[in-house]
C-alpha cells in the first residue's frame, strides 16, 4: 500500500517526465518556438526542485503549488504539441486563436480540479463566479468586444498575418492578430494598431494575399489629355506606354487597359489600369506607369488637358472668332471641291453648300448608316475607312472600303431612296453632312445642276457594280435619265 503523500510524488514525476519528453519534441521540431519552450522547461525545473525539497521544509502549501504549476507546464506543452505538431501533420491549421482559447478553458479546468481535490465546495464558487462575470462583462462591453472580434476575425480568416490591407487612408501589411487589437505595418515603417471591434463594424479591402500564389491588384492612373487629341489614339498610347515598359511588379496578364472615363471643360479624363503584382510597390509603381506614359503622350504630340475659362471680350473676341469661321469654311469649300459629284458648281455654289456641312466624327466600330434606313443626307470622308456591307439572306458581304476623299449615301440625299449598305467605321473616321435642305438651296437657284449630278451618279453606279465582289449581289445600275428623274420628283424640281 502506497502512502498517499508516496502516491502524489509518483503523480508529480510521471507529469514532469511526460512534460520533459514533451519539450525535447518541440524543442527538436520547432525551432521558433524554442524560447516559450524554454521557459517552460526552467518552470518544470523549479517545480522539481520544489518537490524535492518539500520533504525537508515540510510545507504543504509548497507541494501544492509546484503540484498546480506542473500541471499547467503539462497542458502547455500538450496543447502546443497538438497544435502545432500533430494538426499541421494532418494537414490542419486552426487559427492561433482557438489554441489560446484551448490552453485557457484546459487551465480553468484545473483550476477547478485543483479547488475540488482540496475539498472546495464548487457550486457555490460557480455561482459566484457568473455574478462576477455579469458585472466585469457588463463594465467591460469594449474590451470584451475587442476580444471577441480577434476571436471572429481569426476563425473566419477574413485576414490573417502577412495580408496586405487598406483601411480608409491606412494600407499596409498585417503583422499581428491579437486577442484586443490588429497590427498593420505601412511601408513607412510605422505600425497601425485597430481594435478589432472596429474591423469587425467597418469594411476594408484585402488587396494582397499572404498566400504562396497572391492575386494581382488592379491599379488607376488618371490623365487629363487636350482634345486635340483623338480619345483611341490616346488609350492605344497609354496601353502601349505601359505594356513595352517591362516594369517588374506590373503583370503581363491581365492586360493593361486605358478607358476615357469623363469628358470635361477643355479636356478628357482618362484612365490608365493596370495590374500590380506587389502591394508593397504601389506608389513607386504608379509613378513609372505615369512617366512612360507622360513620355509617350509627348511623344505623340498630345498635350496634356488643363482647365479653361472663357472670357468674352466682345471687341478683340469677334475678329479671331471671325478667322476661326473662315478657316473653317474654306476646309469646307476644299473637301467640297475635292468631290466629283460637285465638280459643275461653281465656287460661289460651292461656298454656299459649305456653309450647311456638319461637322460628323465617328470611333471606329460605329455604324455610321444602316442598310434601309431613310436618311436624305450624304457624307464626306476626310480622314479615316470606312468598311460598306450589303446585308441579305442573313449573311453580309464586303463591297468596298472608304478612304478619305469618298463620298456615300449620295443616291439617299439626291432621290431621297433607302440606304442601299450598312457602312461601319473601320478606323477612327472624320466626316462632313450634307442634309437635303442645305442641297436644295442650290438646286432651287439652279435646277440644269441636276442633270449634271445624274450623269456622275450613273457613271459611279456603273463603276461600283462593274467592280463589285464576285459573290456580291447588286442591282443593275440605273440610267442619268432615270436618275435626274427621281431627283426632279424628290426636290419638286420643274421638268
């Protein structure tokens, strides 16, 4: 028969010996964490040596604490051990969190074996302890919120260490989740210390993973470009200037992309994106996007936008407003000349259709007329192509393409006929609009101009159908006659 004082020594060696192998484990496998398991070995030893010397200053108290601290050096140990050893092996990584909660419900448990065993009466320490808790819990609302949003945040890993997030006008690294409050390390070295319960009411942005593969983080770099320039000729700059770059931490894939995301007094706002691959180089990043594509605008002879304010001054305002219109009106009277199917008026008449041009840009892929639409106007192409597709039997041909000097949607303005082609813009195209009435001002004043006008839409109708495709379907051309005689019966002209 084992005495009882013999019995507890046994107990107390078999814990200091599962305790001891416990440590030579995590010392050997887990090297970072070597200083807590340290710690807990030197614990251990002063627990022993408490044991050992009991017996000699026989003190009851002595042996019941270093009995209560072996224990908790044990429950440590274990919980590390499972956590971090076993778990991980089965290829599961609870948060750090849920081992604290662990160690603390493993030492209360004691706690309360220990009241238990010296004969403590627990259900009225129970009691008590939910009065206590109530009121701390109550008085600690805060605190407690604190707590319990450390405890959320790491069981959904929502965030975790090593994330890259931005709150508000704080974007950095995360170093820390603690049971109060989250650590956030910027770039400028500083740490930013959030409560929890904070995180937990307001959203934020992960904007780089902690993961072995993080996802790209899409970037905007605004410009403001003069419209001088043309809008798809400044996002194909920007794509470019970013793209033939090769800067590191921009990624090939996605793409860059340039958008013109507003029109404004003066200029365009556009927008360069890209994306980044470290959230760590976003500003140092941002600025080499914008100065190769700086460089490229200037490069391309586009100005940069800045804000304009008009103010009339009527008496040295009107002489340059004056030259504009001129300057206008005669690039208007030189495309007008330029054109076959006005080559019999004369330049007064010419002068006087150029006054009802409008000016008509389209972006390439507009549809700028729609085969069998009524529309009695005309169009001068004087920079860009244009494609022509005659629709039918649900397919679409080719017939010819635009180049700039062409002229379409005559036989529309001059017999007021459907359009007889979709026409699309293949590139960036600028036009000018002759409508009907401006055209009929001349015709009116001089009706023998129609007969002129048929004889070159016959020969043109001619000429298209005698090179159209070989699988193309037209309709036979139609004679001067038949022609002036539509236009005679459009522009209730007398015979």
């Amino acid at each position: 028969m084992i005495p009882a004082g013999g019995m507890l020594r046994i107990e107390m060696g078999l814990a200091m010996a599962v305790a001891l192998a416990l440590s030579l484990v995590l010392l050997a496998r887990l090297p970072g964490d070597r200083p807590a398991v340290r710690n807990m070995v030197l614990l251990l030893g002063v627990c022993a040596i408490a044991e050992l010397a009991g017996p000699w200053i026989a003190s009851p108290a002595l042996a019941t604490a270093a009995a209560a601290v072996t224990g908790l050096v044990v429950i440590r140990l274990a919980v590390m051990f499972v956590f971090r050893l076993l778990l991980p092996a089965a290829r599961a990584r609870p948060a750090r969190i849920v081992e604290d909660i662990a160690v603390g419900a493993l030492f209360i448990a004691w706690g309360l074996a220990l009241l238990r065993m010296s004969g403590v009466e627990l259900t009225g320490v129970i009691a008590t302890s939910a009065v206590v808790t109530a009121v701390l819990a109550f008085s600690m609302q805060e605190t407690l919120g604190n707590v319990l949003g450390g405890v959320v945040l790491q069981l959904d890993r929502s965030v975790g260490a090593g994330d890259w997030i931005s709150v508000d006008n704080v974007s950095g690294r995360v170093v820390e989740i603690g049971w109060r409050h989250t650590a956030i390390e910027t770039r400028a070295g500083e740490t930013v210390v959030l409560p929890n319960s904070w995180l937990m009411k307001n959203h934020f942005s992960v904007v780089g993973s902690r993961g072995e593969s993080p996802k790209p983080w899409r970037r905007t770099v605004l410009f403001h470009v003069d419209w001088s320039a043309p809008p798809s000729a400044v996002c194909d700059a920007l794509v470019r200037s970013c793209v033939e770059a090769g800067i590191a931490t921009v990624a090939a894939s996605p793409a860059p992309s340039a958008i013109l995301i507003d029109a404004t007094a003066g200029f365009g706002r556009y927008a360069l994106r890209y994306w980044l691959t470290d959230p760590r180089a976003d500003d140092g990043t941002d600025s080499q996007v914008r100065m190769h594509a700086l460089a490229a605008l200037q490069r391309h002879g586009f100005r940069l936008g800045t804000p304009q304010e008009e103010r009339v001054l009527i008496k040295d305002n009107e002489a340059h407003r004056e030259a504009l219109r001129a300057a206008e009106h005669a690039r208007r009277v030189d495309a007008l000349s330029r054109v076959e199917l006005f080559a019999s008026l004369t330049a007064a008449e010419r002068a006087t259709l150029a006054a009802h041009l409008v000016y008509a840009p389209f972006v390439a892929g507009d549809v700028m007329t729609h085969q069998g639409a009524a529309a009695h106007w005309l169009y001068l192409v004087i920079s860009g192509e244009a494609e022509v597709w005659r629709e039918g039997g649900g397919a679409r041909q080719l017939v010819s393409v635009l180049e700039p000097g062409s002229v379409f949607g005559e036989m529309a303005l001059m017999t007021g006929e459907p359009r007889r082609a979709t026409v699309v813009a293949r590139t960036d195209v600028v036009c000018y609009r002759l409508d009907k009435p401006g055209f009929e001002t001349v015709l009116q004043a001089r009706p023998d101009v129609a007969e002129a006008i048929s004889k070159v839409l016959s020969s043109r109708e001619t000429e298209l159908f005698a090179h159209r495709a070989p699988d193309a379907q037209m309709a036979p051309p139609k004679s001067d006659k038949d022609i002036l005689l539509r236009m005679r019966r459009f522009f209730a002209l007398e015979a």
